[in-house]
C-alpha cells in the first residue's frame, strides 16, 4: 500500500534499500509540482525532514544519548508543527 502526503494527498514517491542487515534507507518524498514540498528520508541513522522551506538532518536511532534524543524529539515536534501549517497553506490555495 502506498502513503500519502500529508499536505497535498497525492501519491509519495517511496522507496527502499537493504542489505543482510536489514534496511538501511528509505525515502517517502512528495513529487507534485503543487505541493509545497514533504520529504521524509532515513538513511543508516539519520533523518531528513523537509516541509516548504523548513528543513532538518539529525541522528534518529535506538542508540542515542540523551542530549541526541531530545534534539530528535525536539525535531521531530516541530516537524509534525510545519506539516499542520502547510496542510493549511495548501486548503488556502
């Protein structure tokens, strides 16, 4: 089953790559030219984030210390703050 974006609904561009590992990358990215841009990119630890003009890489893993964790909530809040804003730029348009 494909995502969605959250902003504009359409289809997400997705994708994955493994090895014996397991995964070690995957993209959920929004290729409508109407879109004001999402992007959610994980590769072998660190996240991506993009929502308009609003960009952000940090590391996202289970083996973090504790200041990296909270700079990876603190990301991941205002990420999630940027998507209900641009949900609403997108319903104005």
């Amino acid at each position: 089953m494909y995502k969605k974006c959250p902003l504009c609904k359409r289809k997400l561009y997705q994708n994955g790559w493994f090895d014996e590992r397991g995964v070690v990358e995957y993209i959920n990215e929004c290729h409508n030219k109407d879109c004001t841009g999402y992007k959610h990119h994980w590769y072998y630890g660190t996240t991506e984030l993009k929502v308009g003009e609003f960009e952000v890489s940090f590391l996202d893993h289970g083996y973090l210390k504790a200041e990296d964790k909270l700079i990876a909530k603190n990301n991941w809040k205002e990420f999630k703050q940027q998507v209900k804003k641009h949900k609403v730029q997108m319903l104005i348009k």
